[in-house]
C-alpha cells in the first residue's frame, strides 16, 4: 500500500525545505524536518560527551529517546521528552550534524523514528532529503525530484542568505554548489539519485508559487480519496 507521503529529493540549494512546507500547509499534511532530528541526535551526542560513534550515537537515542514529537502544532525534535526546537539550531550542533548524520548507523536510527513519526499523522506528511524517495520511503505516494540549474539556485541562496548577488559571488557560489552535488552523488552513505517512480521538476524558471502549485497538482492525482482543495 502506498503511505500517504510526499517525499522531495533533491540537491543543495533547489529549495526543498521551504517548497516542502508550503506544500504540507496547502495539503493539511505536517512537515518531518529530517534536519532537525539529526540536529537531535547531534545534540545528545555532544551533551553526553560522545564521540562520532555511529552505534553508540543511535543506542543513546533509543535510550533517551530522540524523536520527533508530534503535537497540535505539528512534529517538534525531542529529547527525554524535552522540546529541543531551539537547543539544535546551537552553533556547535551546526559544526558537528554534518558528521553525525553521515554515520550509517545514525541514519538507520533517523529513519526509524521518521517512519515512526509518519505513521502517527492522521492525514499525511510531506518530507524532503537526499534519500527519501529512494531509502526512507520507497513507499511514498508521490516522490519528487526537485532541481534547477546550478546558476539558478546559486542565485536564490545568495538572496535568501541577503548576499549580494555579483557576477563574481554568483560564479563561486556556482562552483560551490556544483562540487557539492558532486559529493552528495558520490557519497557512500545515502547517495543523492533521483527515485526511478520519482516526478522530475525544474524550477529553474519557476517562481516559488507556481512550484508549490505544480507539487500539489501531483499530490491531488496521487492521493484522489483525500479531496484536496
């Protein structure tokens, strides 16, 4: 059966996150922000002192444990049952997520409470990644590859971080994202591919509105039994 999933993959700067929660607002699904729980689990590990252990990482996670808690107001990074949706933007979780979340075991651990998470939404959630469609939720009723040319997405990041946008920022921050795709592709540990059942979309020249738009208009023929407005 498939979930009643909105999974979005794609590569760095293509906008998925803020793409993926006005998608999950128009659509009455929540949000699962993979990020912020791997901040979570980067937080225990340096307030319990551990090192980048992968297996010793995820068994405090089981024990403490780490999850997105789902409430009212939609999923929330918890640990102990502590809302931590401040404590994992700290700096040094920001340093160190990078390296936890790359740990195989810390990945399997995320992915379980992802899954875990999903299943308690009464009416879907919309959840974006690297891996999603091709790991996380295979399963997914709808799986989007969401891209746009390197130049275009080099262009919105500079905007959305209020940088200015020079032909010299533009082309560094160009080659940056381009060597980034580069690793994401090439890693060993969930590896940026497009899902062979994914929808490919480039918003290269899209605006924000018509990409959401264009999203939902797929979600209303995946998901027909949940009359979407």
């Amino acid at each position: 059966m498939r979930a009643n999933v909105v999974a979005i993959d794609g590569p760095a700067g293509s906008g998925k996150s803020s793409t993926s929660r006005a998608v999950a607002d128009w659509l009455g699904f929540a949000h699962l922000d993979s990020g912020a729980l791997y901040r979570a689990f980067t937080l225990a590990a340096l307030d319990a002192g551990l090192p980048d252990s992968g297996s010793r990482i995820a068994g405090l996670g089981a024990d403490l444990p780490v999850r997105l808690a789902f409430t009212a107001a939609g999923f929330h990074p918890e640990i102990a049952g502590v809302d931590v949706t401040e404590a994992v933007r700290r700096p040094d979780v920001t340093a160190r997520v990078s390296a936890v979340s790359a740990l195989p075991e810390v990945r399997e651990a995320a992915n379980r409470q992802l899954r875990a998470a999903a299943a308690h939404h009464p009416r879907g959630v919309v959840i974006d990644g690297r891996d999603i469609g091709t790991v996380v939720f295979p399963d997914a009723g709808l799986k989007v590859f969401l891209t746009a040319s390197p130049a275009e997405r080099a262009r919105r990041r500079l905007l959305q971080e209020s940088r200015d946008v020079s032909s010299e920022t533009l082309r560094a921050e160009t080659a940056r994202l381009v060597a980034r795709d580069a690793a994401d592709a090439g890693r060993a540990v969930a590896p940026l591919r497009q899902a062979p059942d994914a929808v490919p979309l480039d918003t290269t020249g899209m605006s924000f509105e018509v990409q959401v738009e264009a999203i939902v208009d797929l979600a209303r023929k995946a998901f027909p039994h949940l009359d979407i407005a």
